[in-house]
C-alpha cells in the first residue's frame, strides 16, 4: 500500500504491530496535505507513539524547540520555510537536543541534488512519495534508534588509537593510513547515519583540497578490505548518496 498527494482513499491502520513495546516517543509530522498528514499520524499512533501534527513550516522551528519531540517528519515542499531551511535551521541551534533531534524528510522530488543538499544540512534519512505509511513508521523506529544512547556495556568491540592511527578490531590491530583513519573515525562516530561523499571529503581533508568522488570511494575500499581482513565488513554503501556505518557483533565479511 502506498499514499501520494492525490490519494484520497481513507484507511485503516489497524492495531499496533504485535510484540513491538510501546515506544511513547513523541514524533512531530510536519505536512501540508492533510491527508496524508492525517493518515501518518494514524499510523504512528496505531504503533503506540505520540503524535504532533502541523501543516506548514513557519513557526515549526520554535514549536520543536518548545516540545522538543523524539523525532520530526518533515515534507521537503511546505509553503512558505520549506523542509530544507527547517533542517539547516535545527542544525545550526545551539541546544544540542534541539539541533540533533532525528530528522525523516518527505519529498515527491527524487532527483539526487535534493537528496545530497537534504544530506549535508542533516537530515537523518529520507522517503519519497508515494510511500507506504508502515514503511515510515520503520523508518521512524530506526533513526529512533540510531538517535539513542550506546550501553557502555554494549559497544562494539573496535578501539581506535589516534596516536598509532590504528583500529583494534576484537583486539586485533588493524594498521590504518592517516587518512583511513580520519574516514573510519568520521563513519564511526556516528553508526547508521548516512554520509555524503562531500561530508567524507571535507572530514578527510583539513585543507579542503580538491578531490573526486573516486578518491573517496578507494579510501573506502581500502578500509573495507583492512576491517575485511579482521573478519568484519562494518561499511555500507548506500546507492546514490554515500557510506554509513553499520556495525554489530554479526556484521559479517562481504565477498
């Protein structure tokens, strides 16, 4: 099932998913049609979160920095402050809850510009209409979970030494170049957020020296085939917008 602008068939979203707990985050959706609108705060609901609703972008930033919500769905096309300048906006506050709250922005624009300018202003990750209600309700949970705070307990077992510039994979040691090291370094800090080509590069290189997109993408196979050789494959590629880091304890070498 998928929803679009011109969808106006009303439907039912059911119960919430079986086994999943009740999350009680606070999600804002920010969309100016309202009945897509409506229908995503139905959905969300029926998956036990709180729901805000609005319908244009002026205002948005103070309400969010009012209600500070777990999360904020965000329409790229608002009338008036579009999504993009909401985004650069929340980024750029000083509170750190505020500025780093999760963002899921909503386009019917699919060209790769939008996607890469929505990327380097931060946003979290992005679903292009027409789209499945259940499949932003995923996508909420996963940046909801991206967002979380790490159990000491649990980190993944992978050390980085900045003064050896070197990566402890399970103990083992992974020589790394420097600028292998600053990459790993950057993906990591963050696992499951996506990272432009650009971002890496300006991460990659103080200087900001003139680079390809080729460049970056061997220092990315390079670090793969060293994290490779200690029996993890952490590096995901993500087809028309960058590289995310996605570990776990299962993350498996790829061939």
């Amino acid at each position: 099932m998928t929803v679009s602008a011109n969808d106006s068939t009303e439907r039912d979203p059911g119960k919430p998913d079986a086994g999943k707990p009740d999350s009680s985050k606070h999600v804002l959706v920010v969309e100016d049609e309202p009945k897509i609108g409506a229908l995503l705060r139905d959905y969300l609901a029926a998956s036990a979160f709180r729901v805000s609703l609005r319908e244009t972008g002026a205002g948005t930033v103070e309400w969010i920095r009012e209600h500070a919500p777990d999360a904020v769905v965000l329409d790229l096309m608002l009338p008036g402050v579009d999504g993009l300048q909401i985004c650069r906006a929340l980024r750029a506050l000083p509170e750190p809850r505020i500025a780093n709250v999760p963002l899921l922005m909503l386009t019917a624009r699919v060209e790769e510009i939008d996607r890469l300018l929505g990327l380097e202003l931060g946003a979290d990750d992005y679903i292009c209409k027409p789209f499945s209600p259940r499949e932003v309700v995923a996508r909420v949970r996963a940046v909801l979970r991206r967002a979380a705070p790490v159990d000491p307990g649990k980190l993944p077992a992978v050390e980085l030494d900045e003064e050896r510039f070197e990566a402890r994979v399970r103990g083992q040691a992974v020589a790394l170049t420097p600028v292998e090291f600053r990459l790993l370094r950057k993906l990591s800090a963050q696992p499951g957020r996506v990272y432009s080509r650009q971002q890496l590069m300006d991460a990659l290189y103080s200087d900001h020296r003139v680079v390809s997109d080729r460049t970056v993408d061997s220092h990315v196979k390079n670090l793969r085939r060293k994290l490779g050789e200690a029996g993890v494959d952490p590096i995901a590629s993500i087809y028309g917008l960058g590289y995310r880091f996605e570990w776990s304890e299962a993350s498996p070498q790829q061939a």
